[in-house]
C-alpha cells in the first residue's frame, strides 16, 4: 500500500471527514485522474464537486449513507459495514471486503 497511503493522505479533501478517501479508493481502484474521481464520486454522491470538501455536508451523507463517520454515531456503520456499502456505492472491489463476504458465504 506504501505509495497508496501517502496518496490518499495528501490528497487534502479532508479523508472521512469529506470525501477524500472516497476519491482517493477511485484514483487506486480504478486509475482515475483527480477531477474525474471527484466527478464520478460526487455523481455517485448525487451532489456537487464543491460539496465533497464540505465537511457539514458530507457528514450528513456520509451519516444517511452508512459509509463511515470519524465519530462513532450509535447504530451506525463503522468498520467493514462500512466499507461494505462504500464499494457497493462506488461499484469497486475492496479486498476486505471481497474475503470477508467470501468467508461468510456471500
């Protein structure tokens, strides 16, 4: 992961607090350019490429959504629930997420 985590860390879009993990998973997953991966992740969103870097927003869809709060909400998703619904949303594969499905038989 060695480069992969530097990227998404610098990316600067705020990781879970906004969108940048998201477009960081698409910039790896599927070897997009930033401004497509914010595009295509915004769409998926169904918001703008502005709100992506809002945190007030992105909290409140990443709440609505399940795909991941930095505070623990009660109910909420966090951890592999998480990520579960982030590549359902993004049509990507995870690779937890890929072998935790397998060993549950899903």
């Amino acid at each position: 992961m060695g480069m992969h985590m530097a990227h998404i860390m610098s990316s600067g879009m705020g990781g879970l607090r906004t969108a940048g993990d998201l477009v960081a998973w698409m910039q790896i997953s599927r070897k997009m350019k930033i401004n497509d991966a914010k595009q295509y992740v915004a769409q998926k969103l169904c918001i703008g490429v502005l709100d992506l870097c809002d945190e007030e927003v992105m909290r409140r869809i990443r709440e609505d959504l399940g795909i991941g709060i930095i505070t623990s909400v009660a109910g909420s998703p966090k951890g592999i629930r998480a990520k579960i619904k982030i590549a359902d949303l993004l049509e990507i594969p995870i690779n937890s997420v890929t072998l935790f499905k397998s060993q549950i038989g899903k």
